[in-house]
C-alpha cells in the first residue's frame, strides 16, 4: 500500500494496469485477442452463476470497528502446518501460454516473488518441472485434472512429488467442458492443437501408451495426441468417492478437493480421507444457473470447518471480498480471472501488480475495519442485508 501510495500514482506514474477491477476487465479485452479473452472472461450458459458469484459478496457488509491498535496487524495464515505471508491463492488456471509468452512459469515466478502459492493447472502450457525450475523456492500446488488411466494418474502424481509440490489439489467439476457460448460459437478449445497439452505431452506415460496405440510419435500427430490428452483430463465419464482411494495412496501431502457446492460432498471429503475442500463453482464456468459461491460458504464450513480446511474461490475481485470469504469461515481464497486479466495485459508486470495491489486492498481495508489478524476476521465483522447493492 505505501508503495503503491507512495511511488505510483501520487508520484505521477500513473500504473500500466489498473487497480479498479471493473476496468480491469475491459483494459485485459483491448490487449488479448478476442478469443483468449473470451476463454478467461466468458462463463456457462448465460452467466448466470458468475453474476450469483459476484451478488453474493454484496449481501453481506463489514461493521467497521474503531479506536483499535493496528500496531500489529498480522493477515498470515496456516494451511496444512505451513505459514504462508497472506490468505490468498492464485487459483489454478490453464493454458496461461495463450494470455501472455510469459506463460505459466513466469506467473509462477511472479507469485514466488510476492508470496502467494502458486496452484499449477494440469492444463498448462509448460510442464511440471518447468514450472518447479522457475519457482524453485516458491510455495507450489499441484492441481490434478484427474486422468482416466491410473497408470497416467500415477505418473503425475509422481511427477508433481518430485518436483516439490506440497498439496494435490483434485479439480471435480470439470470431467467435462461447460457449456460456454462464447467459446463455442467460435469453435475455441484451446486444448485442440496441443495448447495446454504440455504436461501430458511430457508425461512419460501418457506418451508411451499414445506411441503404442497409435503407431506414431505425439509430434507426429499433434491434433490425435490433444484429443487423446483432452479424454484422459476433461471428456469423459466422471470417477467416484471410491476411486479417491488411489490418491490417497499414492499422496503422501495434504489433499484438496476443488468444485464443492454441497454440505454433503463436504462430508463425503472428510468421510473419503480428504485434508480440505475449495468451496467453488469454477467462476461460474460450468454450471450455469448454479448458486454462488458465497452463499453456500456458511453451511459448508459450519458441517466441516472444525475438522478440515475450507478454502474458498469464484467471484474474488477485492480485498474486501476476501475479508468477506474469511468471515464466513474460508481460511484461504483463490483469485482467478483478476489475475489473468493483469497478466494479459503486462505478464510478470501486470500480474505483479494485480496480485499486490489485492494484497495492499486486503491491508488497508482489514485495519480501518479493525480486524488485526485473520483468525480476528470471523462472523462478528460482517451481517448480512436483504437489499444488495
Ligand atoms: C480456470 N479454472 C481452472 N480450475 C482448475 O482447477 N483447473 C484449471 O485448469 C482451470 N482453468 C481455468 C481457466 C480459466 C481461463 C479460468 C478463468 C478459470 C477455475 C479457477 O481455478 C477458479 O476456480 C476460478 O477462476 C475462480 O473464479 P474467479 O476468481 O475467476 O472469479
């Protein structure tokens, strides 16, 4: 915050990205072409579920307290026995190559430099070790778009063992694409010429079994090894609690699972040997018509939050959205799209910015709330009222 005060605009250099985001979408619109931005900014159906997203933040508001000493304000959390500086998360997204060259090891890179865990996405544009070489010190999550083939799984379970990811994050909602408008009416998959295919594509595994079935080398046939990848991750039937028995075997770290909208799939997690659930609808991104994130925040952690850790994302674009999350009993949030939009328009530069920038906002407006630290931020900071706005 003293920097940005201090040396940003007040000094007259006015930021290349903004730190209103409701602008920031529209500056992220002029610098991606029109289909990468339509795959970040676009959501199921007719977004209903992205605008649920973001009403839901605005029933609820702060009760700011005064006269309280800030001398030590701390916004520090533990997740799974390790301190990290604050309570946000860049969330897991794909294909971060088609936003900027910079691509996934950069903000990977970036989020290392400022603190934040970076959660790397299955359907990334540069593999595992890779990203584990750009962020050698950095916290780092595995998002795991969970394979059909066990034997694939394993591997990247492996993998991601080796190259020094901590917590294996299982994305549920997305054993299929949505149904994105936007992205359909023109034909956009990114997936489809080998985008986003890198950490398949490298997968001893995968390409020893693409090799033997197919008689040619992936490079040889770059659209039948995407398509091959695509069904193993995001086309196909779904797996079951059951089958969560072979993660948890093979992961030996703390397992989160990611698309949790229900107080009883919350159960099921704990029931299935799980560490902790993101509370998400994917940003709205898959079912449409869903309800926000936000309102089934409170039940899930008043049925789990004692005995597992309830994290939280989809519809995050402030910090005083984050103060709102923990409140309502998340003890971390992931931020997706915000970030991509700073990182489309700048890459490390712009990505930088949109992440301190959250991070400052969270600051400033947890201590003129009078909130001192994270475990001070529960339900006794904010109410809930009929009329949104
Ligand atoms: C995502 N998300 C996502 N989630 C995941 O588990 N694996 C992935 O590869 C992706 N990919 C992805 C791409 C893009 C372009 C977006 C916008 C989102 C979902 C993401 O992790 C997170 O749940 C949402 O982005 C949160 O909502 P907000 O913060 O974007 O509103």
């Amino acid at each position: 915050q003293n920097e940005i005060y201090g040396k940003g605009s007040l000094m007259g250099i006015l930021p290349s990205v903004t730190t209103d985001p409701r602008l920031l979408e529209g500056q992220a619109r002029k610098a991606l072409g029109e289909r990468s931005f339509n795959y970040v900014a676009g959501g199921a159906g007719e977004k209903a579920t992205m605008d649920s997203n973001r009403l839901a933040f605005r029933q609820w508001k702060l009760l700011p307290r005064m006269l309280r000493s800030m001398d030590h304000q701390d916004v520090s959390v533990k997740l799974f026995g390790q301190k990290y500086n604050s309570p946000l998360l860049m969330a897991p997204v794909g294909v971060q190559g088609i936003f900027h060259e910079d691509k996934e090891t950069g903000l990977a890179e970036v989020c290392e430099e400022v603190g934040v865990p970076y959660i790397m996405s299955t359907a990334a544009t540069s593999t595992i070790e890779e990203v584990a070489a750009a962020s050698n010190n950095g916290h780092r999550w595995y998002q795991l778009y969970w394979p059909h083939d066990d034997e694939i799984t394993l591997s990247l379970l492996q993998r991601a063992k080796a190259a020094g990811f901590t917590v294996l994050v299982v994305t549920l909602d997305t054993w299929s694409l949505g149904w994105r408008p936007a992205d359909l009416d023109k034909g956009y998959v990114p997936f489809i010429k080998g985008v986003g295919c890198q950490v398949g594509f490298s997968d001893p595994v995968f390409r020893k079994k693409f090799e033997d079935n197919h008689g040619c080398k992936i490079e040889e046939d770059i659209v039948g090894a995407s398509q091959a990848w695509l069904n193993q991750i995001a086309a196909g039937g779904a797996h079951t609690w059951e089958e969560l028995a072979l993660l948890r075997k093979n992961w030996d770290g703390p397992i989160v699972l990611k698309g949790i909208q229900h107080v009883e799939d919350a159960n099921k997690a704990l029931e299935y040997g799980c560490n902790g659930i993101v509370v998400s609808n994917h940003g709205g991104r898959q079912v449409d018509g869903a309800i926000g994130s936000l309102d089934v925040l409170p039940e899930i952690v008043d049925a789990v939050g004692e005995q597992m850790t309830v994290l939280f994302d989809s519809g995050v674009r402030t910090g005083v959205d984050i103060i709102k999350a923990l409140a309502l009993g998340a003890k971390a949030v992931l931020v997706g799209r915000p970030v991509i939009y700073g990182f489309g328009i700048g890459g490390r530069d712009g990505a930088k910015q949109v992440l301190k920038g959250l991070l400052a906002d969270l600051w400033q407006s947890m201590g003129l709330a009078g909130i001192r630290t994270v475990a001070d931020c529960d339900r006794t900071v904010i109410r809930r009222v009929q009329h949104g706005g």
